[in-house]
C-alpha cells in the first residue's frame, strides 16, 4: 500500500547549534509549511514523511540521518 511506504519513510535530525529549525512542508499543489521546531545543540528529533508531508527543510548547522546515509546541514 502506498500509505504505508510513505508512512515508513523517517529522518533523524541532531543540532549541532543553537536555534537549529525543522520545517515540515505539504503535500499538493501549493506547497507550504505547516510545522516547525526549533532545536539546541544536541537535541535530536526523529521527523516522519507522511500523507501531509512531502519534505522537511533544515535551517541551521544539523546532522541529518537517512536510510541513504548522513549529511551535514549549514556548514
């Protein structure tokens, strides 16, 4: 089911400063943000691709891990 495979799809995002943001964006015609949360260093948040979102925006210095591997946001 396609659901499910969309629902299955998780990042991992680790601040790696201050005041590190995590946009969630939507899906559909228009796309536009429709969640966001401000992290410290060293917190870490697990984001989830769903029905609703279709891409997640990093602003700041993080380390993102996916099932293809890490990258490292802001330098």
């Amino acid at each position: 089911m396609e659901e499910d495979y969309i629902s299955g799809e998780y990042i991992c995002v680790k601040a790696l400063e201050n005041g590190v943001q995590v946009i969630g964006m939507t899906r559909g015609r228009d796309t536009r943000f429709h969640h966001t949360e401000k992290m410290d260093a060293g917190e870490v948040v697990l984001a989830q691709f769903t029905q609703n979102t279709s891409a997640i925006k990093i602003r700041g210095r993080a380390l993102i891990i996916t099932r293809h591997g890490q990258i490292e946001s802001g330098k």
